[in-house]
C-alpha cells in the first residue's frame, strides 16, 4: 500500500519534489509577509498584520523563509511530552533536540526540532545551520512531514526515506 505525504501542518512549509535530495532542495518554511510594512510572520498569519506599528496593514503574502539561519538557542526534551504528541508509551524515551534559529533575513526566530542525531553537544550558539525535510510520525496510510534543523555541511539520513526520524517515538515541530 503506497502511503501519501502529509504535513504535520497545512501550509506552513513545501514537502519539494522528488525523493532524496531533489526533496530536500525543494523543501522550504513558509512565512506570509505584509505588503504595508515587510513584517514576515512565521507562523503564518493569514487574517491581518500583528505588527502594531503597520501603517494601515496592508495584503499578507506567503512567502518562502531563509533556508538557513544561525542557533539562536538549543536545549534536548528528556521527558515524553502529553497528547497530541504521537509516542507508543510502552517503548522506552528517547530524548530529542530543539532548535531556535534566527533566520538574519526575516529577522525573526523559528523554532523546531533538530535533526535526527544532532545532540546538543552537536550545536554552538552562532552555529549556522539550515532546514530539512523530516518525518514526525508514519501510520498505515500516511508520512506525516515536519522540518528539521540540520549544521550546514552535515548530511543526515536521506530526505527521502520513510524512517527519518527513526519512528514515532520521536519528537517533531
């Protein structure tokens, strides 16, 4: 049975095209950007300009973020977080790493987990790094997709595959 590609959540990045590395050169964070004041929102906001000095809030347009950006700041999740976090409870936890990353162009900090095998030993403040795809959980019909932040210069396991993050049992953004 093929199982469909879905995100995690609609709309906040592209999955790419292709399979390995065409994946990942395809893979981008989307941000909406407001045409009054350049404000870049990560989330999205697709309803008005939060940005309280706008001058009138003008028309919010998608648009893809900076690929890479530098750790802001890096911390690991050493407990299993409640529901709706999609974990079997009778293996044992494996702690995962978050990532903040401030990407310099939209001057805003996004955070998301990182990839799988980068530890916080891994990571340094002022580290660039860059956006993967990545899988957050898998069931009979779907690859449910997410990001990751990954060190620029570093490869992980292929984009690709259907076992990025090594199974449900870890975290994702």
């Amino acid at each position: 049975m093929t199982r469909t590609r879905r995100p995690v959540v609609a709309g906040w990045f592209t999955d790419g095209d292709g399979d390995g590395r065409e994946r990942e050169e395809g893979f981008a964070l989307l941000g909406t950007r407001c045409t009054a004041c350049s404000s870049v929102f990560f989330p999205r906001e697709d309803s008005w300009c939060r940005n309280p000095g706008c001058p009138g809030g003008g028309e919010l347009v998608e648009t893809p973020l900076s690929r890479r950006g530098v750790v802001w700041s890096y911390t690991d999740g050493r407990y299993r977080p409640p529901a709706p976090y999609v974990s079997d409870p009778d293996a044992p936890w494996e702690p995962y790493t978050l990532v903040a990353v401030e990407l310099a162009d939209e001057a805003l900090v996004v955070l998301g987990q990182a990839a799988p095998g980068v530890r916080t030993a891994d990571l340094a403040v002022g580290m660039e790094v860059e956006a993967v795809p990545g899988v957050l959980n898998e069931d009979d019909a779907h690859i449910w997709t997410t990001w990751h932040w990954r060190p620029v210069g570093t490869r992980g396991p292929a984009a690709g595959t259907d076992r990025e993050t090594g199974g449900a049992g870890e975290a994702g953004a």
